[in-house]
C-alpha cells in the first residue's frame, strides 16, 4: 500500500509492502469554523475571565503583540487583523504596537518569512522585530522563579502597557501543549531563561511530555514566569488538518489557554487500542520539517505508540538542514547516547543541547530510521547508519526483522496527530 506523508509543501507517497499489517492513525476530524472571522470578533469582545481587548487598551500607549515565528503554521493574517482593529479603535496608534517574534534561540525571520508570519500589508505597515535571545542586553532581568530560573524577557514586551500573544494550541514534547505562555518563554526570552527551562531538570521529568499538563513542571515554570512578566490576554486558536481555524480562545491568559487545552483534549485525541511494532511519521510537513531540529518531535511524538524497543521511521524533508550551529556540532561529536547523557547532567546547560537530549532518551528505547534527505548522513554523527538515501530503503531497513504479527502504525501528518494508547505508557515504553 502506498500513503501520502506530510513532507514539505507537497508531500511524499510512501510505499509499504503488501504483506504487511498497517493501520493509518489521524487526528479525529474537527470541522473548521463556518465563520472564523465571526469567532474571532466574539472572542475578543467577550473573552474569558477578561474584559474585552477593547477596554483593555483604553488608555495605554504602548502595546507588545507577540506571534509565533515560521516554523509554526499559526493564522496570524487571519487573527491579527480584528485585533489590530480593536486596538486602534481604542485610540492605539500605529507606531504605539509592536509586533515581536517569538524565535526564541531560532534565527531571525527573514523579511520573506515576516510577510508569510503576518502578512505583507502588516509587515509593510508596522514595526515587526524577532526576538534576539543572545542579545540579552535586549532583554529585562525580572528576578527568578521559585525554582531558580533566571528571568530574562524582551524590553518591548516588559515595556509594553498591554501585553497580547497570538498563537495556537497543539501538544508539544515538553511543555504539553503549545500556545499561551509559550510566547512568553521561550519566545520572547533570553538565553539565560531558555537555557534553564531546558536543562536536564525539566528535560527528563515524566511529566514533561506531549499532551501533559496537570502535574508537568515545565508547564507550571513557564506559567510563573509570563506571571511574573505581566502576561495579559491571549487569542489562541486550534487548527484543523488543512490549517483552518477550529476554535477561538481569548482572554485570561491561563483560564483561555486551559479552555483550548481541553477543546484539543476532548475533540481531537484518538485513542488506540495496541501499541505498534513500528511506528512510520512524518515531521508535519511545511514549516514544521525545515530542520531535523524539528524533527525530533515527531520522534518524541511517536514514542507514545510503540513498544518498548519498538522502530519509529521518520520522513522529513529537512530542506534547511540540521538546524542550529550548536545543535549540529553537538549532533556530529556524540559518540555514545549514555555518556552523553551522563555528561550533560551535571554540566552547564549549552544552547539546543535540550534537542538532542530529548533525541538520545529516545535513541535509547526505540530503533530510529530517517529519511531527511536535506540533510547528509555524516551530519547525524551516531546515527549516521539510521540514515537512508530514499524513501524506499527507509522503509525496507524499518520493516526488516519485524515479527510476523508485526503491527505497523502509518502516521501521516506526525505531531500535528495527537493520538495514544490506552494502556498506561509505562506498559508500552
């Protein structure tokens, strides 16, 4: 059988052989709204547990909106505008809002990628800056956590009178769910607070996974830090698999972003029945498989439907290759996963080190293959041999010495698909 991947813009037929048991996972199906802009407009007139955008900008000066950067696919020319509208309406000028990026450690967005993130008559009309994290002199100290996590955040943000992030809601490897108080930190951070909400402290906590919330300490960090940095309305989204709008979320930053946790939770988790020998996934396609930075979410998002010691295949097209300077040089110098491991444990925290560390746990519970054909077999260092020039040796090496009851799971879309098994992930991992 032959079913098409996520893969960059246009996507990749991948081939399994006949004889093999397959059985292809999606999100259950959520229709896009009948009319986003009307949801929208609702949403920021009567948010939750918040007055309405409109009343809350009457009389500030200065706003700070945050969206996310290019390699997340958010809505930002559909959600920007009624927002924009609201602002000005309440007396906000043009040159009183600025619209940050939240790159976090990633680079700056081109001038391309800022018209794509919010439109070109957006880009062309007001000030749009990407987050510097390693300027830190751009960056406000706000003191700690209770934890120890040094706060850095961007001065216009800090600076700001009203303080607004556009995002959307989906399961993230650490922090549970994307949106909200992600914008915040990492988005907006700097490296110091990066560094630490990435450290082993938070990277191999349990809870620290996809679709985790309640109990997750990396959500409650990042909760307290927008806390502290006076985080003050949100309009989040969820999103169908073509991209459209399936919900609209606004207002209290925590109450709103609870409120699309749940939607996602109720409407769009699918269940299975068995975990999988093998597990085939994509990276998401266009933005979200730019790197094979990125792609270990895929990686980290499958582990949660296969046997202990099952196989997990990933196909990304990687057309920006590895990713970050530092997260490459780390990726090519490992020799062994445990040492590594090891080593960075009680070691200062190196930037996107968190990438690979979350890589190496999986590395050690699960057989990975990759065809990333952006990227080169050298590049992967300890797992060059897991590298495969098409897409039809992927699969041959993944499919190779499986039993032959081997159940084999072909997840098309990867991380955009939040599924689980219903047998406690200690019985499957």
């Amino acid at each position: 059988m032959s079913t098409t991947f996520a893969f960059g813009k246009s996507g990749i037929e991948v081939p399994v052989p006949d004889d093999c048991a397959c059985a292809v996972v999606e999100s259950r199906y959520v229709k896009p709204l009948a009319d986003a802009n009307g949801a929208l407009e609702q949403a920021l007139d009567h948010p939750l547990t918040s007055a309405p955008i409109g009343d809350l900008a009457k009389g500030k000066k200065r706003v700070a909106i945050v969206v996310c950067d290019i390699t997340r696919p958010a809505p930002n020319p559909t959600t920007l505008p009624p927002l924009l509208d609201r602002l000005h309406r309440s007396g906000i000028s043009r040159d009183g809002i600025t619209i940050l990026v939240a790159t976090g450690l990633h680079r700056a967005a081109t001038q391309a990628e800022v018209d794509e993130i919010v439109g070109p008559e957006i880009a062309r009309s007001y000030r749009v800056i990407s987050n510097d994290a390693r300027a830190i002199g751009q960056h406000r100290h706000l003191g700690t956590t209770n934890r120890g996590t040094p706060i850095h955040i961007h001065n216009y943000f800090v600076d700001a009178d009203l303080r607004i992030t556009l995002g959307f809601i989906e399961p993230h490897l650490m922090a549970g769910y994307s949106g909200g108080r992600k914008l915040v930190v990492p988005g907006v951070a700097a490296e110091p607070t990066i560094k630490a909400i990435h450290s082993p402290l938070f990277m191999r906590e349990p809870l620290a996974t996809e679709g985790s919330i309640e109990g997750n300490p990396l959500h409650n960090e990042l909760l307290e830090i927008a806390r502290i940095a006076r985080h003050d309305f949100i309009l989040d989204v969820t999103l169908t698999r073509d991209r459209q709008i399936s919900g609209v979320f606004a207002g209290d930053p925590v109450v709103a972003h609870a409120a699309g946790v749940r939607f996602v939770q109720e409407f769009c988790l699918e269940y299975l029945d068995e975990p999988s020998d093998l597990v085939i996934t994509s990276s998401a396609g266009f933005p979200l498989d730019l790197t094979f930075y990125q792609s270990v979410k895929a990686v980290t998002a499958a582990q949660h439907l296969i046997k202990k010691g099952g196989k997990i295949l990933v196909v990304a097209e990687c057309s920006e290759g590895v990713g970050s300077t530092e997260f490459a040089t780390t990726l090519k110098k490992i020799k062994s996963f445990e040492s590594y491991l090891t080593e960075i444990a009680s070691s200062p925290v190196e930037i996107d080190q968190w990438q690979v560390e979350k890589l190496a746990l999986a590395a050690l519970r699960s057989e990975l293959f990759f065809y990333t054909p952006g990227v080169q077999a050298e590049d992967l260092g300890i797992l060059k041999n897991r590298y495969l020039p098409t897409v039809m040796d992927a699969v041959t090496a993944a499919t190779a010495n499986l039993p032959r009851d081997a159940r084999i799971l072909l997840v098309p879309e990867g991380p955009y698909t939040f599924a689980k098994v219903r047998r406690p992930q200690s019985e499957t991992q």
